[in-house]
C-alpha cells in the first residue's frame, strides 16, 4: 500500500504542476462552468482515450497520459464547484484554487486508501482499457444524475463519481508509467 501511495502522489504532483501553470495563464475563468459542461470535457478526454486505445493511427500527437491528466484536473475543479458553486466571474487566485485543490486530492485519496484496502488493490490487476471503460460508465452515470437534477435514488451522488474516476485515472497512470 505504501507503494501506492507514493505513486499516486506523484501522479498528483504532476496533475497539480499543471493546474498551477494554467491557473497562472487562464486564472480561475473555469469557475464559471456549470457542472453538465465540466462532465462534457471529461467525457471528451475519455472517449479520445478511448479512440486512442482501439485506433492505430494517431492524427494529433497526444497520448493518453496528457488525458488522463486532465480527467483528474478537470473532475478536481468538478468537485471545487460542487462545493462552492458557479460564479459569474472568475474569483479565486491560484493560492485559493490550489488549496481546494490540496483539499479536494486529500479527501479522494482517503477514500483511495480505504478502498484499496478493502479490495485489495485489485486495480493492479486491470487493464488500462477496463479502467478507460469505467470512467466512461461513472461519466454517463453523471451525465443521469445531472439529468435526474442531482437527485438519487440508491445511488451514490455526482461527487462520489467524480472521486471514483479520478482515482481510475491515477491507477490508469500509474499503470502507464510501470509500462515505460
């Protein structure tokens, strides 16, 4: 476990770098997305995973890693917004977003741990592609939620999803890096 933990910091050290560096070009101008917009990048990102894993040819020279990395920043500013809202204007400094940002990876990666725990780090165990496919399923459960006015059942709600994908996204680039 402590292997994991380890690389999955790594994997944020990389994701968070950029966040930062975009914070510094752009500021917070992605505070003004609504969710629905936020889940259409994400889903965007993972279907070009998608495509990339079952095309061999490539027409633009980008890999899965700079994907995966933005389906965890992007359901990291997801979560930002579900918990202060959409703003009209951009309104936070890159300190600001950078500590919910610190606090958003800090609370999925202890719900990563617990389950890792529970299940036995079986993510080790899968295929990039298995991990590529339940982002897309957890995306299209969003996209139900976010249709049901974020309303469930029985079912985890919008947050619990975004934390599941960024944490598929992590083992997806963990698994990538073992590879090289």
């Amino acid at each position: 476990m402590q292997d994991t933990s380890k690389q999955y910091d790594a994997v944020i050290n990389i994701c968070k770098s950029l966040f930062i560096k975009k914070m510094k070009d752009y500021g917070s101008a992605w505070r003004i997305l609504r969710l629905p917009s936020l889940t259409d990048q994400i889903f965007i990102k993972a279907q070009r995973i998608r495509s990339l894993q079952q095309n061999e040819v490539r027409k633009v020279d980008e890999g899965e890693v700079s994907e995966f990395i933005g389906i965890i920043n992007y359901c990291i500013m997801a979560l930002i917004q579900l918990d202060k809202g959409i703003v009209e204007q951009p309104d936070l400094s890159t300190i600001e977003a950078t500590e919910l940002y610190d606090e958003k990876v800090s609370i999925t990666k202890q719900l990563m741990e617990d389950k890792n725990h529970d299940y036995g780090e079986a993510w080790r165990d899968m295929r990039v592609s298995s991990l590529t496919d339940l982002i897309l399923q957890k995306l299209l459960r969003v996209k139900q939620i976010e249709d049901n006015q974020g309303k469930t059942l029985v079912s985890e709600g919008i947050g619990a999803n975004y934390q599941d994908m960024i944490n598929y996204a992590i083992f997806a680039l963990i698994h990538l890096n073992e590879e090289k």
